[in-house]
C-alpha cells in the first residue's frame, strides 16, 4: 500500500494528477534539452563518459562483395543464389526513433514533496517527447500499469508529440483512480517485463530509449528483457524516487493517508533512521551496478528536484540561468 505524508503537501495543483495543459506547456523547456548523438555525451555513474550509438542504420540494397567488406555484413541468401560473394549495403535512417518508457505501477502514486512520482515521469517524458520533435527524431513508446498499457508507435512532428502527451495525461488519471486495488508485487514485476517485451517490438537499432520508473519490483525478465534491448540501442533509466523513500524525516511523529486510512509513523529511533537510508543506498547501488552490466545511462531525480536541471546535468549538457528559472 502507497501512502501520502499529507502534513507535508503544499495546497497546490498537480499533486495527485498531471493536466494535459501543463505537458502541453512544457515545450518552451524541450529546446533547451537537445538530444542529438552528436551533443550528448552521457555520464554514466558520475564516473566516466560515453558517447551514444547515434542513430540507426537501414538495409539499402545488396551488391558483390569486394576487398575490406566486413565479413558480418554478407549477403548469404544472396550469395548462395548467384553463386556469387554478396555484402549488405547500409544507409544511415534519417531520424532516430526516441521511445519512452513510462511506468505508471501504484508505487509510482506516492508523494510527501510537490507531487506524485508518476506526475513527475509524465513531465519528463512531456519534455522528452517535445525535444525529440523539435529536433526531427521520430518519438513514441509505452506507457504501463498493472491494469493495461498504452502503446504508441514512433512517429515525426508536433502531432505525434502531443497525441503522446495526451496519452501521459489520460493514462496517468486512470491509473491514480485505480491506484487502491489491491495488486501483488508479482503482479507488478509481470506488467513491467510484459511492457518491455512489447517495447522490443517497436525498438530499432540505434532507437535512444528512456525509461522512466522507480524500478521497483523488477524481476529476472524484466532485467534480461533491457539487456536485450541495450545491445542495439541506447538506454537512459531516469530513477525516480520521493525524498522520503531517500531518508526518513526529522525525530517525530507523522501521520500517513492513503486516502482512506491514516497511520503514525515514529521516526524517533535513529537506528532505525540509519538502516533506513542505508537501504536506499544499497538499492540505488543496485540499480547501478546493473547499469554498469549492461552498458546503461542512469540519472537518478527526486520529486523535490529542479528536473530539467537534473536531465541536463545527467545527459552532459549546459543549462542556461533563464531555463533553470522556468525549470522551477
């Protein structure tokens, strides 16, 4: 059960639910988020960096082999037809598809601090879908609870982007109001691997993925489906979590709302805050090794953060002072 600390959530919108309009008006933003191969380079871990695959490449036509072709790139059905040593010829794709992957599960429907953790994917991935527009990539992706999924294939322009928006917004609303069904961890853990199998459907070589979730309940599936996926692609995971999930709060007594029923919670041992920390820590340190194993981007964010500031401090670019204003 996901609860709301409801002493510490200011009387303001978007709390609960993200609206349309405010993803809409997230477009001014995007362009001070390129996503070109080329000017990304992506930390990884804080501790070196490297750079994306860039874009795709398609299949253009077959020809006879000659001196230096790579031996990986033959056309054997070709070959075997002619009797004659054929390679494969490819052209770089025009644009590169940008996929999001947005986790909409009931741990994502938690806060203590500005808003729910999936109010904050649906504005991430907002900006994401805009950038990838403004700069002539194609963008789509999957959007998922325990109770459905909504899957939009890459697609070019304004339209695209804002029929995705639309879909952050709808399926963020249905997800909050069925957020108190009971639903197991096993079930979560099959409805992230189930996404993620599907998102290998619609990925292409070269495709930059970003997946954005807390990455709670993610089984051995899950797991082998983006070591799948990383072999061609690039993959970003955004972690996003609440400051409480961080750390517990000062000494005190708190109550705690699902909406329907209230707990206290004691923080007054500081044992008991410690291992508390040093949980989120081991789990952070997990999620990055995986990241590591796999040859993945990983940009932790709290709902408390300055988000634009952090994704272009996490993908290596330079945030202006006026961005950073609006990013507020």
């Amino acid at each position: 059960m996901q609860h709301q600390i409801t002493d510490n959530i200011p009387g303001a919108d978007d709390i609960v639910r993200v609206r349309q309009s405010t993803l809409i008006g997230l477009s001014r933003d995007a362009r001070q988020l390129p996503l070109h191969s080329r000017s990304i380079r992506a930390t990884f871990n804080g501790q070196y960096q490297s750079a994306f695959k860039g874009r795709g490449m398609e299949f253009d036509e077959s020809r006879p082999y000659q001196p230096g072709d790579d031996i990986r790139a033959m056309d054997w059905r070709v070959t075997a037809r002619t009797g004659r040593a054929h390679s494969k010829v490819y052209r770089e794709e025009r644009e590169r598809p940008v996929l999001l992957w947005v986790d909409y599960r009931q741990p994502m429907f938690f806060a203590t601090q500005q808003h729910f953790k999936s109010v904050l994917a649906a504005r991430v991935a907002a900006l994401l879908a805009w950038s990838a527009s403004y700069h002539g990539d194609r963008s789509g992706g999957l959007i998922f609870s325990e109770h459905g999924h909504s899957e939009l294939r890459p697609a070019r322009g304004k339209t695209a982007s804002l029929h995705f928006i639309q879909q952050l917004a709808q399926q963020q609303a249905a997800a909050s109001i069925a957020m108190h069904t009971g639903v197991t961890d096993d079930a979560a853990a099959s409805a992230a691997a189930d996404s993620l199998a599907r998102l290998q459907h619609v990925s292409k070589p070269g495709s930059l993925i970003f997946l954005i979730s807390d990455f709670r309940d993610m089984n051995e599936a899950a797991w082998l489906r983006l070591s799948q996926l990383s072999r061609n692609a690039d993959l970003v995971l955004i972690s996003v979590h609440d400051p409480l999930e961080q750390q517990l709060p000062p000494a005190g007594d708190y109550k705690i709302s699902d909406g329907q029923r209230e707990l206290n919670l004691s923080t007054y041992s500081a044992q008991q805050r410690a291992r508390y920390a040093q949980r989120f820590l081991m789990q952070q340190q997990t999620l990055q090794n995986k990241c590591r194993q796999l040859s993945m981007h990983l940009i932790s964010l709290s709902t408390a953060d300055d988000y634009l500031h952090v994704l272009q401090q996490g993908l290596g670019l330079q945030m202006t002072a006026s961005t950073r204003k609006r990013a507020r």
